[in-house]
C-alpha cells in the first residue's frame, strides 16, 4: 500500500509539473536613437511616445556619458514624465581605460539600464569590461557592422563570447547581417542564448561598379529573413528589445513611415509591442 501511495504520489507531482504553462516569449519594441539623429533628445522621446514606443536605446548624440548628472537627471525626469524608458545605450564607445568605461557603466546604474551595447575595436579592453561587468551585474552586447569591420562576422563574435562572462552577449544588427551575407536564424541560434538585444533594421544589397552596396529599405523589404527569426524567437521565448534603426539618410529626414511599417510587421509576426 505504501509502495502504491508514493508511486502514485510521483506520478501526481509529475502531471502537476507538466502541466506547468510554457515559458513565453517577452519581445517588446524599441526605438533606437540613431534612426533619430536630426532631431533633438527631447524631440526623440516626443517622437516615440507619440508613436507609443516605451524603450529607446539612445546614442551618445542624444544622452552623453560624460555630461553632468544634473542633466541626466533631467533627462530622465523628461522620459519618466513621457512614459518612455532609456533601456540601453550604444554603440557606445569604449577604452583600455577602466575608468572611463565605467561611466558607461554609471550611466546605465543611474537610468537603470540593463545592457550596454558596444563594439571595441581593441579586444584588450574586453578584460577590463569583463570586470565591470562583473562588478555592476549589467549586460554588455556586441554590436556587429557590415563585412571588413570588427565584429561584422558571427564566428569573431563567438571566440568573444567562449571567453568571456555570460552576461557578456550580443546586440544582433540584424540589418548588417543581412549586408554581410549571413542568415539571421542561423546567428541567432549560433549565439546560444546569449543575444541580449536587437537592431530591427533591413537592408538589401546592390552591385554598383562591382562592389556590393548595402541599402536600407522599409522593415520587411530587404534581405535580412526577419519571419522564420522571428518565429524561432517566439519558441525560444526570448525576452528583450527589438530596436527600430536605419542608417538612411533619406528615412531619418523623417522616421514616421520606417517606424510605422516596423511597428506594422512587429505585430503581424510577433505581436503586441509593449
């Protein structure tokens, strides 16, 4: 009887843990603050509210590491007052002098961001990131750029990574990836989990003269095979920020259409955006 009853009692506490409802994705949608450039800090969050984005991830163009916390805190009164976050930062410059990086990571502390986004063109300087990273808990993700640059192919990325802390990650640009010839999904499930952010940016490219020029389209015009990502996001359950960038001169006249058809696209394949 006794047998019976804890056999029994297993195959409860077993039922009861499959039945546990699945993890779900938690991906929301951002603005990243270079698609904004021309206009001011103030006129950017004005500009994403009222396209009701919540999470900017701001260029130094908009909100400086070095200025005072005067004007951070300023900064971040005009956010709270508008309902919109600063989530993260970058690309943001970086050194081989810990000091100066740790007013990334100060920064970040005082806006509560969770990750910083970087691109060191020295990999020395990882090992003093490393420890600020270690020493604050806040994430810091790679971005990558286009072919020739240093981070433009994912297997660089990877000997990072292998290297380095796990809250060391990636900033997936997935529009660069697109330019640089490499499939979305394919980094992405190369990266193992460690994709802390991503740039919501298209491109196509085009021969001119013999050489292969990266064009920045609409979100869901160009080559860089949003779908099937998106969709192995959703059953990977990631959580995080896809951020709304070009680097089109064109479109940052004025954003209104580009974040208008991403905002579109975000909700037929992933869905709500907040």
């Amino acid at each position: 009887m006794k047998k019976y009853v804890f056999v029994s009692l297993i195959f409860l506490l077993i039922t009861a843990c499959s039945m546990e409802p699945a993890k779900k994705a938690d991906i929301k949608l951002g603005l990243q603050s270079w698609t904004c450039r021309n206009m001011t800090f103030e006129e950017t969050v004005v500009f994403a509210a009222k396209h009701e984005i919540k999470y900017i991830e701001f260029f130094r163009g908009h909100i400086d590491p070095a200025a005072s916390r005067d004007i951070h805190a300023k900064q971040k009164a005009f956010l709270a007052k508008h309902g919109v976050a600063a989530y993260s930062i970058g690309v943001s410059r970086t050194s081989m002098e810990k000091e100066e990086n740790r007013k990334l990571f100060e920064l970040a502390k005082f806006f509560d961001m969770k990750v910083v986004v970087v691109e060191p063109k020295n990999f020395d300087e990882w090992d003093n990131l490393e420890e600020l990273v270690k020493e604050y808990d806040i994430k810091l993700a790679i971005h990558n750029h286009g072919t020739g640059t240093a981070y433009g192919d994912p297997a660089t990325v990877r000997g990072v990574l292998a290297e380095r802390d796990s809250r060391i990650g990636v900033c997936m640009d997935i529009g660069w990836l697109a330019a640089a010839g490499h499939d979305a999904l394919e980094t992405f499930n190369g990266y193992d989990g460690r994709v802390a952010d991503m740039h919501l940016k298209d491109k196509r490219v085009e021969d001119k003269d013999g050489k292969r020029v990266p064009i920045d389209t609409l979100v869901g015009q160009g080559e860089s095979g949003f779908v099937p990502l998106m969709d192995e996001m959703k059953r990977v359950a990631w959580s995080g920020v896809m951020a709304i960038e070009t680097d089109s001169k064109e479109f940052q006249k004025d954003p209104t259409e580009l974040v208008e058809g991403a905002k579109a696209f975000f909700a037929e394949h992933v869905g709500d955006s907040n």
